[in-house]
C-alpha cells in the first residue's frame, strides 16, 4: 500500500518523543518490600549485578513498607554502598499497591519493572523482557512461569491451579489472553506506567494492570459509518478508538498529555499511515498545516472541558475538507450535572438544542443528533447526585463490563434519553 502524500504535508512541531529505533534502555527496577531481612540483600544484590546489552543504565528504586524484622537497616546499609539504590519508606504499612506506586511515582528510567525482594525470581530473566520492546516497539511485556523453555521450575499445584483460575477469569472479563496473571515480571514503559491510575493498596494491583473495559468497543461501532478514509481524532488518549478505525489511508491522532503521546508514538511504530501530534484544539496555530487535510474530525468527550467551544469548533471545521464530518460526543443532562462531573472537570453537561446551536454557529450544517449509553444515565444520577461519589466503584464498572454485550443491544428500549449525545456536522 503506498503512503498519502498528504501524511508527507503534515506539520513537523515539537512532541515527546517515544524512540522506536532504541537499541539499548534506561531500566528502572521497582522493589517493595516487606519483612524480608533474609533475602532482600541477596536479592538487590543480583539486581545490582545485571549487565546486558539492552540494558544502558540502572537504577532500583527500593520502597519499604515500614518492616518491623530489621530489614530497613539491611535496604539503608546496601543503599549507601551504592548509589544506584533509591531508598523510600512508607509512614505507615500499606501494601504492595502503595508502595509500587510510591516507586513509579520516582522512577525515571525508560522502562520499569517490578521486581520482589523474595529471591523467588531471577533477574537474568529480566533482559529478555526487554526483547519486545527494542525489536516490537511493545509497550508492556509481563513475564509468564507457564510458558514453553528449555526447562521449567516445579511449582505448588494448588497455588498454581488457583493462579490459572484467576487468569482464565481476568482473561474472560478483559479479553485478553495472559498466561500468569500473578506473574513477577512485569515490564512497562515508565511514562505509561505513570498515566495509569492505580488505586489498590495491596496485591490486587496485580489485577488493575489488566483492567479493560468493553464499552469503548460499543462506541466504537456506534461511530464507524460516520468514519471516512483521512481521520483526524483529538484527545485520542491511549489509542482505545485509534485502533478499532485503523488502518486508514491517513490517521492523526493527537492529545496533549505527554504520557498519551509517548504512548501512541511508540503504538505507531509499523503503522505508516498513524501519525501522532500535539494539537490543542483551542490554539489555532495547532492547525496551521492541517487545513482542509481531513475528511472526518473525532471529538470524543473533549468539548465539555474546552473554555471556548466556538473556537474549538472553527479550528476543527479548518481541517475539514468540503464535504467532510466532524463527530462530537459530549455529555448530556445538565441535571444530572454533580459531584462526578466535577471530578472528571467537565465545565457543562449539554443538550441537543445547545449542541444544535454550537454546531450552526460554527458553520456545520448539522447531520444528525442522537443519544448514546440510555441504560447509565440511572447509575450517573445514583453515583453523581445521590451518593455524591466521585467515580464508579469497581464492582459496578465490573458488572457493567460484564453485561455490556446485552445492555448495549438493547439501550435503544430504555424510556429516557442517554447520558451522552453523538453530533454529526458537515462542512459544506
């Protein structure tokens, strides 16, 4: 397939960049530790011993979660003796989750893994994870004890049965087809890393690093007759609609957070035609060499946070060709405006009338108006408004999950109207 010209007209600015070519990684090793004044200097001590090609500079970042058995004395003295040691300690004792993310919170290397200070694994594994990410440009790799080597350590059966069942079931729920959900090893890009927002304290953290959802699926197949061939997306995020609208002949996709951008720089990696920029939708000299380039803008829950929506709107309709659509999702209700909104710092809730009256003013002549997701506009109302949360819990996200295949069949019977709307406006 031959490349658009029009990828090669694409203006060149500043953004993070994410080098796919490295041959060689900053490496970050993440070590909680609890009561382990048995091991742990052995164990940091094989850390400290890794060499590798890949591997161009190292760096332990050593988090201890208040012990009580003397290990602190232990984790000070191998500190001092090396300087590639970064040693925190937690106030007070909090788990695994806290102290991990006590750790990521300093780690600076291009690459972090997690390593346990129980000598249970061993760190010349840990070259091998690199693998995928110098040849593959892979974003995470985790480590697996249950696939084919040359040999392989026996391990407890009843544990390893209650692990398998785990997995099967992370792997039902998310879709994704992991070996060892518990695993050790778990490598991931640093600036990654640092845009998930890990809640657990203790090791359900293992379980948060699987977490998907399939409600992005649902949106993606409501927006894909609307979906041309050359696709600007704005607040694209981590790619969760980039990938269900690829390939394309042309694909910009952008954001503004550093850790997005780095991401779906890397995520690009063997896709000629996904380009990745940093372009604010309210700065107008973010366009400038975008004009006319598209034939399908993307604003998925973006307008609700913006100060000047016209703006925002004009900028968009600049990239369109004529002829071509702009897709707003944006939330709807202003009722149901509360404590959940002010969490995700949306500045308003729309309705149609007002998304209408945007569109014109903007110069869309206005497609088509619907709503979206019917059957949570209840839960935003329970949450934001009743129970004043800030997000959903867990268990709900999970049961919605669960039941998203039939829910999202049959959002179209619920009496009321959804808590999202989908605007569709054409440049003419």
């Amino acid at each position: 397939m031959t490349i658009d010209p029009i990828s090669k007209q694409l203006p060149v600015r500043e953004s993070i960049a994410t080098d796919t070519s490295l041959t060689s990684f900053r490496l970050s090793v993440l070590v909680p530790v609890y009561n382990e004044r048995h091991v742990v200097e052995a164990s940091l001590r094989r850390v400290l011993a890794l060499r590798d090609d890949l591997i161009s500079s190292l760096e332990v970042i050593v988090v201890d979660d208040q012990s009580t058995d003397g290990t602190w004395e232990i984790l000070e003295r191998v500190a001092a003796a090396d300087d590639r040691v970064v040693l925190l300690r937690n106030e007070r004792n909090l788990g695994k989750g806290a102290a991990l993310r006590k750790a990521i919170e300093r780690s600076t290397g291009d690459v972090s893994i997690v390593h346990d200070a129980d000598l249970e694994y061993d760190p010349s594994d840990i070259p091998s994870l690199l693998v995928p990410f110098a040849k593959e440009g892979a974003d995470a790799v985790f480590g697996s004890r249950y696939l084919s080597a040359p040999y392989r350590r026996a391990l407890m059966h009843r544990h390893t049965t209650i692990n398998k069942l785990l997995t099967s079931a992370s792997n039902w729920l998310t879709d994704l087809n992991l070996s060892d959900l518990e695993t050790c090893y778990k490598a991931v890009k640093t600036d990654l890393l640092k845009s998930i927002p890990l809640r657990s304290n203790d090791f359900r953290v293992e379980v948060e690093l699987e977490h998907a959802r399939r409600f992005n699926f649902w949106m993606g197949k409501t927006l894909r007759p609307f979906i041309g061939d050359r696709v600007l997306e704005i607040g694209a995020g981590i790619g969760t609609l980039t990938n269900q609208f690829i390939p394309r002949e042309l694909y910009l996709a952008s954001d503004t957070n550093p850790h997005y951008i780095s991401y779906l720089q890397s995520y690009s990696f063997g896709k000629p035609y996904l380009h990745v920029l940093n372009v604010d939708v309210e700065k107008q000299e973010h366009f400038e060499g975008l004009e006319r380039k598209f034939d399908t803008a993307l604003i998925v829950n973006v307008l609700e946070h913006v100060t000047d929506e016209g703006l925002a709107m004009r900028n968009l309709w600049s990239a369109l060709e004529t002829g071509g659509r702009a897709l707003f999702v944006v939330p709807q209700h202003p009722a149901l405006y509360g404590t959940m909104d002010e969490a995700l710092h949306y500045r308003e809730r729309y309705t149609t009338a007002k998304l209408e009256l945007a569109l014109m003013e903007a110069g869309f002549r206005v497609e088509e108006i619907f709503d979206f997701n019917r059957f949570s506009a209840p839960l935003w109302w329970l949450n934001g408004k009743l129970l004043r949360r800030k997000r959903f819990s867990r268990i709900q996200l999970k049961m919605l999950d669960i039941v998203m295949p039939i829910l999202s069949r049959i959002d179209r019977v619920w009496p009321w109207s959804g808590l999202s709307i989908i605007g569709v406006g054409v440049k003419d």
